[in-house]
C-alpha cells in the first residue's frame, strides 16, 4: 500500500507530459487507408465503440456522456446499489445491444447485454481506497453482476465494460467467468485474479501516454488483445486517461466501417481525433471514403511546428 500511494504523489508530478505519435502512427503504410488508421485497428474499434460508448455512459450524472447512445444500445433499469456499496464508489449501467442495421425493426431482439462499471471519480479518495488499495469493489461487481444475470437470464450473452477502475472490475468478472467477454478503456492495471485466465476474451484500448499506463511499469497488466492508439498527443497524461476523448476516438475510427457508429459521431458531434489529418472542423467522410492522398497523422499543431 505505502508503495502505492508513493506512486500516486509521484504521478501527480507527471501530469503535464505530453506524447507524440509514434513511427506507426505518423509515417506507416496505413497512410493510404482511410483516415490513416491501419485496417486492424478499424477493425477493432467497429467491434468495440458500442462499449467504449457504454463504459462513458456508466459515469452516471457526469456532463460528458453521450447524449445520443446510438442504433446498437439501449440503457436498462439496473437494480438499486445498496448504500454500504455505493458509498464505497461502486456504480454500473445496464444495456441492451442489438445487432448492426437493426435500426427501426421492431421485432429486434438483443444480440447481448452489457455491464458496464463505472470508473473511479477523482470527487475523493473512497474510490483509489476501496478499488485500487483494497478490493472491495472487486467483491462487490462480482456479487452485482450475479444478481443481474440471475434476474435478466443468461441469453444472450453478457458483455462487461469499463474504463480505468471499471476495466479491472471488467476483468475481474471475465477471470471468473470465461464464457463472459470483456472490454476495457484505459483500464487500471491493479487486478485480484489471474493474468492469463480467458485473456483471449479481453480486448483492451488504451490512450498512448495516459497517466495509469505508468503503473504497468511495476503490476503486470491482465493478459488481452491491447491496442494502443495516440489520439491526443498534445494532451496531459491526466486528460489522455478520460473516457471520453477514447470514446470519441474508438467510434471515430470505427465510422469508416460502421453506418451505427457514424450516426453516433454525428448525433453527438464526435470531434476529428487531433492527431488526423484535415482541419480540426473535418467533417467525418463516413464508409465510403477513399483516401487519395496519404493521411500523415500530426505530431504538434500547425502553429508550434511553425514557430521551430
């Protein structure tokens, strides 16, 4: 623990660094591909944006959701939190997904349900106490996620979600449970369980940079299909690690293969990822794009280059 908490102040320290695209990302083949994002990474973020979305929305009350959750999700009544449990910072949400151009059917049925756990809200210490510190909040998401799957049935199948807390406590359910698939956001690297145990149903996104990924350094992170994007190079360590701005990045990517998430970046005014090409106010060209000219991801904004 006093390790920890050591690493903690030191981070506070760390704040303002900022990163830059790597080779992969500023100058590799992907610059003909739409939007400059290499195939697997669109790919992958066509398959994740629903719960980057959902993992956004379980910060219940914060005024950075998304307004407009999109064709695929539906938020659920959810069961009340006891006081003991929300007192210790634990919260969720409950959603339906539904299948890909289902829009407008009205005999649709959900394709999975989905978990999603909130993160921890920097409002205090009760959540790096009871979640990072201790494992409270471990015990409690596998007890909530029990109840819920008991009262809604195990078909279709469920899916869990989170970013930073919320990802471990998405993990902790995927170790116990490997018929359950899990994806997380900038997820914390402080977990109970065991690192290999149904990696191959984890897939993680996390912001290059972001202040959580400096605790890898000491914890081995969960084993999963980890893909590291660099949508913010010009961002503090701090605001790399919010849900938000990867949400808005993963479904940005992921509109140049998928109409749902395309709606969602226009419904909600999905800004252009800052390290994209094209003006900070480009207008996303949806699936039918083709890239005509190679798209080199910026480092720095136009300004600064031009002050070198």
């Amino acid at each position: 623990m006093p390790r920890r908490v050591a690493l903690a102040l030191c981070l506070l320290l760390l704040g303002g660094c900022v990163t830059y695209p790597d080779i992969s990302q500023s100058r590799s083949p992907c610059r003909n591909q739409p939007g400059g994002w290499c195939a697997f990474v669109r790919d992958a973020a066509v398959e994740a944006w629903p719960y980057a979305v959902a993992a956004t929305n379980a910060y219940t009350g914060d005024d950075d959701l998304f307004v407009d959750d999109g064709p695929l999700l539906e938020q659920l009544e959810r069961l009340p939190i006891a006081e003991e449990d929300s007192d210790k910072g634990f919260g969720y949400e409950i959603f339906a997904q539904y299948a890909p151009g289902s829009d407008g059917d009205p005999g649709r049925k959900p394709v999975a349900r989905i978990m999603a756990f909130r993160g921890t809200d920097f409002d205090g210490f009760t959540d790096i106490f009871y979640g990072t510190l201790r494992s409270d909040q471990i015990e409690i998401a596998l007890r909530y996620f029990d109840a819920e799957r008991e009262r809604w049935g195990s078909d279709p199948q469920w899916v869990v979600t989170g970013h930073s807390l919320g990802g471990a406590l998405a993990t902790e359910v995927s170790i116990k449970y490997p018929e359950v698939r899990a994806y997380m956001f900038n997820t914390s690297p402080f977990y109970a369980g065991d690192a290999m145990t149904n990696d191959v149903q984890r897939t993680v996104f996390n912001e290059r940079g972001e202040v959580l990924r400096r605790f890898a350094r000491f914890d081995v992170d969960p084993a999963a299909e980890v893909f590291t994007v660099n949508c913010g190079p010009q961002n503090s360590s701090f605001t790399k690690h919010k849900v938000r701005p990867l949400a808005d990045c993963v479904t940005w990517i992921a509109a140049y293969g998928s109409d749902d998430a395309l709606s969602v970046v226009q419904a909600n005014s999905v800004p252009k990822p800052m390290v994209e090409c094209g003006p900070a106010d480009k207008v996303h060209p949806g699936r039918s794009m083709r890239q005509l000219e190679p798209c080199v991801h910026q480092a720095r904004r136009e300004e600064e280059q031009q002050r070198d």
